[in-house]
C-alpha cells in the first residue's frame, strides 16, 4: 500500500499546490496557454493524490470504496502525460494556442477515465480488481492506456531534446534539460513498475510526477518561458527596429524576423540553427564583410559585456539594377544573473535618413552660396564707388605731374629759372607720386578683400588671421554704404593685444560685413549715426558686438532669431542673412550668436568664439629715446 512517508509529501504537495493557486489568481489576472496548462496539471495532481490519501486510511477489505477510489485517481493519472506533452509543443513553439492534433490527445484520457468507471459492465480495465497488486489481473484496456502515457511522455522528451540540439543557447538547454528531467522521472518509474516484476506501491508514479510538477514551475515561473515577455520582446523589437537577430552565446542564430531574412539571410546564408561563423568563407571577405563586421562587434560586447554600436552599408541586387542601404548596428548583450546567454542584434535603416541629411546640407549649401553671391553684388554695387575716388585722385595727380612737366620743358632756355626753382618743381611732383602710390595701395586692398569674398564661394581655406585683419577688410567693403546712410563706424577694443584665430578669414568678414549690412540699414531709419563694433573676451569666449542705434529686434522677431529665417526688415529682407552666418559661425569656428534690444534704443549682434581656438598675444611696446 501507500507507506506513512508518501501520505505526508503528498499532504504538504496539496498544500503547496493551493498556496501556488491561489497565489496565481491574485497576481495573474491574464494567463498565458503555458500557465494555464501548468494549473491544468497542477489540479489534475491533486485530483490524483486525494485519492490515494483516502485510500491509505480505508480499510483493505472495503473492496467497493477501493475501487471507487481508484477510479477517482484515473482523471488526475490520464490527464498528466497528455497535459506534459503540451507544455512540450507550447515551449518548442511558443504558441498561444492549442492546435486540433494537440486536444486531441485528451481524447484518449478520457476513454480510459470512461472505461475505468464502466469496468464492472465490460471488464477491459481491470479483470481482477485488488488492493494488493500482485493479485491485480488488468484487462487488455490497459495495455492502450500504458502505450499511450509512455509514448505523450517519450515523444514529449525527444522532441524537447531535439529543439536543445538545434538551439544550442545555453538558456533554452537549461530549460530544455529541467523539462526533459521531468518527463523521464515518471517514464522511468513507470517502465520499472510495469516490467521489473516487483511489488511497487501505487504512489510511486504519483510521487516521480511530483518532480514533473516542480520541475515545470520552476521553468515556467522562475525561467519565464515563453511567457508574455518574450511576446512583448518581440513586439518591441520589430518597432524599434527595421530587422534584428538573435544569436546564442556561442554565435549560432536563434530567431530573427522576416525583414533580416530578406536582408541578410537569403544574401549570406543565414539561416537559424547556424553559427553566424559558419556563414563566411576566406574566399570572399569582400562580400562577406557585413558578417565579419557582425562576429567583431559580437566578441567586443562579449569583451566589453556591453552595448555595442556601429554603421554598415551594404550593396543589393535588385530588378532596377544595384542599391546601396546603410544601417545603424546596435548589439546587445542578454544578460541573466550577470552571465551572458546570448546576443540581440539590431539593424535601423538610416538610407533615407542619410539621403535626406545629404539633401539638406546641399540645400545648405545652395543657400550660403546664394548668399554670398548676394553678399558680393552688394560689395561689387559698391565697388565702383570705392574706386572712383582714388581713381579721379590718381588721374588728377597725373595731369598735375603732366603740367610740372610741361612747365619744365618751357623753362629749359629761360636764363631767370634757377635749380632751386627745378628742385621744388621735383618735390612737388614727388607729392603727386606719393598721392598716387596711396590711392593704389588703397584701390590694392580693395580688390584683395573683394577678391577673397570671390574666391570664398566655391572654396574655403584655413589660415590663420588677426582680427584687425578682420576688421580691416569688413570696413573697406561697407565703406560706400557707411558713408551713404551717414553712418560712422567705431571700433572699440585693446589695440595693446593682438587676437588671433584660425580658419577661413573671409567667412568672419562675410559674417562681420553682414552684421554692419544690418546696422546700417537699421540706423539709416533714424539718419545714421555712430555703429560700434566692441570686441570683449572673458575666460571663455571671445566676443565680437556689433551695437546700432537702430529701431531695435521687434519681440516677435527676437524669440526667433537664428533658429529661422525671420527678419526686422519686412519685405526689403528674407531672413537668410542671419541664419546662413549662424552656421557658418557654428560650423566654421565652433561658435554661436546672439541677440538683443541695446538698452537705450538700438540692437547688439554679437558673434562668439570659444578661447581655446584663440590666441592673445601682447604686442610689445617699442620705447623711445
């Protein structure tokens, strides 16, 4: 019969069982399949140890409640190998429900708990019904009832094994070898009651489905196998992802999902059940480069037990000829308990983004140069004045000079003029020469700094300068406009230092002449005036302030400024001016600018170089004697 041992365990087995029912409606208000099949065997070895409890305190010659009690026992008994075997097909394939084939194996289970209740009409189950076993006489259902519970548990175990064989991820062998061990402990005790020819007692297959019990729960719930957290992973993967792989510890693909597959599985031969080494041959690293690129990035983050991120492009064939797609990679190590069990890697298509990046930085570029160009026809529309001056002083010098020379001709025979007369002849036509060399070298650094903003809007060169450089260029190509709205530039730094920056000397002058463009125009509304140009430093910018005493930055106007194209000067502007120098500024000297109303009437603009890209040097004082 049942020893006093087997009556306690399955006592506190129905206890524990309660606690973990009750316990799994509270915290578990919607159950997955694999759950719901875990508190199916769960009440169905209940169903079956109850009985046997009732049993060992019923007197042995009360034969009819014995076999009541017996058959009390099939449902739980019958309904265990079945329930094992589809907790085997939900962890293999992770389905939500049960298909046909699968219910249909409670069919038989129920036969057998029909037969075992109907036995005294037909006599298939038992022949002779006994408490002592070895006086049992079974009849031939028996023998479809024991096939069928060998071959759930046997068929339940190989096909676990397989699926281990085939994902070779360390965290899926565990399970797979947790779910295995719980099969064959009741196969085997089975096996040895059935054919070792020994008196075994009737609870001892109830207790070897003890340990399927635990085992199951164990993997189920501590493990959390294929619950909805693989489901949600899964779900999260495909959104935040265009395509991902799951690869084991050990390189071999687990999963991936349709778009990777026709990606990468297809073009690389990848394919699940594979180690992704496998997939790459000595004879074409070329082609094969997004993998070797995969297997490095994998061993870094199993080096570095960390995120690892990187950038592919890759080539496909397609009907309208070859197409190039680059991704974003980002691997990620899976971590349980500190110990990595595999590897998630993730493939964000950022062709489009990069398309659209180069479209916008050619917009950009379009709009710089359309700015300089108008930049440089507003200088060129100057120009002419510019040089009209020193060009009517040139030519008035040299008709003076003619005139001297004239007068030297002439006086060659009169006896009246002296040397002293010729030498101040020479020295006054020296006067004109000396006119002369200073307007070209005028007119010189005119056609320089036009010359350098020309030159400016296909290339760019990176020397290096001194703002007074700087300054002098801005103020010889706003000289005409300065001098038409009646407007007197200041300059208002230490002339005892000298600041110099490196980079491109005509994008400042393009950004400094555009700030002066804005002053002017801004204080020729109130009839000219004094524009300043101050240049400041603390211990961390360089600052370079353009300050008017204009009608100011309207409110409007001043919450937008630099962010986009908006300007003060309604339809006589379009913005661009400000927004192109911005960046040129940000891009060019790692800089920013800014805005704002100058107390008293007026704007600043001012233009900031952080003073790690400047050097102030001291210009030594020369002493006099």
């Amino acid at each position: 019969m049942i020893s006093d041992v087997a009556i306690w365990i399955f006592i506190i087995s129905i206890v524990v069982i309660a606690a973990f029912f009750i316990w799994s409606m509270h915290t578990q208000k919607k159950r997955q399949l694999l759950h719901k099949l875990m508190l199916f065997l769960s009440i169905a070895y209940i169903s079956w140890i109850i009985p046997l409890i009732l049993m060992r305190f019923t007197p042995a010659d009360n034969q009819v409640l014995m076999y009541i009690l017996d058959c009390a026992t099939q449902p739980g008994g019958s309904f265990c190998p079945p329930l094992y075997l589809c907790i085997a097909f939900v962890f293999v394939n992770g389905s939500e429900k049960l298909s046909k084939w699968q219910k249909a194996a409670f069919i038989l289970p129920v036969i057998t708990v029909l037969v075992a209740w109907t036995n005294p009409l037909h006599h298939l189950y038992y022949r002779e019904f006994s408490v002592v076993r070895s006086e049992v006489v079974f009849g031939p259902y028996i023998l479809i009832s024991g096939v069928s519970n060998y071959f759930f548990l046997l068929f339940a175990i190989v096909y676990m094994v397989r699926f281990g064989i085939k994902n070779k991820m360390t965290l899926y062998m565990k399970q797979c070898i947790l779910l295995c061990i719980s099969g064959f402990c009741p196969l085997a005790t089975s096996f040895y009651a059935t054919f070792s020819g020994n008196d075994v007692s009737i609870a001892a297959t109830p207790m070897s489905f003890l340990v399927t019990l635990i085992l199951n729960a164990v993997v189920i719930f501590r493990l959390h196998v294929l619950d909805i957290k693989p489901i949600a992973t899964q779900h999260i993967l495909n959104a935040i992802s265009d395509s991902y792989v799951v690869l084991s510890d050990t390189g071999h693909v687990v999963k991936y999902n349709g778009n990777f597959e026709r990606l990468f599985g297809k073009e690389y031969g990848i394919t699940e059940n594979k180690n992704l080494a496998d997939c790459i041959s000595r004879e074409d690293v070329v082609q094969k480069s997004p993998i070797y690129n995969m297997l490095s990035a994998l061993e870094s983050s199993r080096q570095g037990e960390s995120l690892i991120s990187y950038e592919q492009s890759v080539a496909f064939d397609t009907p309208d000829g070859a197409i190039k797609k680059y991704f974003v990679v980002d691997v990620s190590p899976l971590e349980v308990n500190g110990q990595i069990y595999g590897f998630v890697m993730m493939f964000k298509d950022i062709t489009q983004l990069r398309n659209s990046m180069k479209k916008l930085q050619d917009s950009q570029e379009r709009m710089m140069e359309q700015e300089r160009f108008a930049f440089l026809g507003q200088m060129i529309g100057g120009l002419a004045h510019n040089l009209k001056t020193p060009i009517m002083s040139i030519s008035g010098c040299i008709s003076a000079a003619e005139a001297l020379v004239d007068e030297c001709e002439e006086s060659l025979t009169d006896e009246e003029v002296l040397e002293e007369d010729y030498r101040e002849i020479y020295g006054e036509m020296r006067d004109w020469f000396v006119k002369v060399k200073e307007s070209t070298a005028y007119m010189s650094d005119i056609i320089t700094a036009i010359k350098g903003q020309a030159a400016n809007i296909s290339t760019d060169e990176n020397v290096t300068f001194t703002i007074d450089e700087t300054l002098k260029r801005s103020m010889l190509l706003m000289r005409h406009e300065l001098l038409n709205s009646g407007c007197k530039l200041t300059l208002d730094y230490d002339r005892s230092t000298e600041i110099v920056l490196q980079g491109d000397i005509n994008n400042l002058v393009q950004v400094i002449g555009n700030l002066l463009n804005n002053a002017i125009y801004a204080q020729k509304q109130n009839g000219g005036g004094e524009i300043v140009v101050e240049i400041r430093h603390d211990k961390e910018n360089l600052k370079i302030m353009v300050k008017d005493r204009g009608t100011g930055i309207s409110p409007n106007v001043l919450d937008k400024l630099f962010k986009s194209m908006v300007t003060n000067k309604g339809t006589m502007g379009t913005g661009l001016g400000l927004y192109i120098s911005n960046a040129v500024i940000r891009g060019k000297f790692n800089g920013e600018m800014w805005g704002e109303n100058r107390e008293g009437g007026g704007s600043i603009f001012g233009i900031s170089i952080p003073l790690e890209l400047v050097q102030i040097k001291e210009i030594p004082q020369i002493k006099r004697g």
